[in-house]
C-alpha cells in the first residue's frame, strides 16, 4: 500500500468512528450542557493531559463568545461560586486530579457539575449533577464502548473537541453571531 492509499484509508476509518461517536452521544444531554453553559455566570473546566488541551480551545472558543470561561489552575482563575458551573472532562472519570477539584468545587461552592466522560459508573457519578456520555474506549474497556483502532483515548480526545465546538456553533447560531464580530475577542497580542 502507498503512503497515500494508507493516509486515504485510515482519514476514512478515523472519521467512520467519529461519525459513530455522534450518533450515540445522546442529544438532550448535550442540550442540558448547553443550557447550564448559558445559564453559568462562569465557566470552568478541568481535566489532564490531552483531554485537559481539548478542554482549553472549549474555553477559548467559549471565550470568544462572550461567555466568562477559566481553566482551573490558570494564573488567573478567579473563585468558582455557587453560580458557576464545573464542566469535568474525564473518559474513566477516575482521574484523581479532576475527581479532586469536583470534590473541592461540590465544597466551597456547591455549583452545578457536568461530568463529560465515557464511564458512567466512575466515582464522577456520585459528584456531578449530570454526565454527558461520549461512549468510547477507555482504559477500562467497558462492553458497551466504541471501540477504535486510533491509540489509546485518541477518540475520547477528538470526540470532546469537536462537542466543544458543536455546542458553541449552536450557540453563534442561538444568538445570530456576526463570524466577523467574533474577531473582536480574538488574542491581537499574536
């Protein structure tokens, strides 16, 4: 097989499993994320590793909408109250970081918590208010998974990016954004 013919097949088999991906994400999941997105005086997100870099262009993008977003951990994160909402990203929903920080924010603030991951029988389940369910592979490999020939949680990763940027197309939809307006909010320190 050529370089070319190998890159064909494999961009079609990636992109095979991101369209089965979608089509088992629950849909008033995502509208329940969507409307406490909207309703949060503020947003935060935690997570580690490559889900915690999908989870940063979810906040930046949210941020180019207007809409008051933070990683935990930022040099300038201000303080989560009870207003706010967590957004948890965590395939197994076992990562002790962001398992600690939901237990912390369930804490001091008491604000609503979505667990966006693929195992809904993680420690995640007794903390967060809600999960939205993106059903892959996980180091667990639970039955019910989609499984995936990229390594490891690859498609978990891919998966919560383009959800990210699903919810906020919708949202510039909702709001009849100007694409042209949003520049205004883009870094021009660059």
């Amino acid at each position: 097989m050529t370089f070319s013919e190998n890159f064909i097949k494999t961009k079609s088999e990636v992109f095979a499993e991101l369209e089965k991906v979608f089509n088992n994400i629950k849909p008033e999941q995502v509208e329940k994320l969507h409307d406490e997105i909207l309703k949060a005086d503020q947003v935060f997100f935690v997570g580690v590793g490559r889900v915690m870099m999908a989870l940063e262009c979810i906040c930046k993008r949210l941020a180019h909408l207007g809409i008051k977003a933070h990683c935990v951990g930022d040099i300038t994160e201000p303080a989560i109250t009870k207003n706010d909402l967590l957004i948890v990203g965590s395939g197994s929903g076992g990562s002790l970081f962001p398992l600690g920080i939901a237990k912390k924010a369930r804490q001091v603030a008491d604000c609503k918590i979505v667990h966006i991951g693929s195992n809904p029988n993680s420690e995640m389940k007794d903390i967060a208010d809600f999960m939205v369910r993106i059903p892959v592979r996980t180091k667990f490999y639970l039955e019910d998974e989609i499984d995936s020939c990229q390594p490891m949680t690859t498609i978990f990763d891919q998966s919560l990016l383009l959800l990210g940027d699903i919810i906020a197309k919708m949202i510039v939809d909702e709001r009849n954004i100007n694409m042209k307006d949003l520049w205004q909010y883009h870094a021009n320190l660059e």
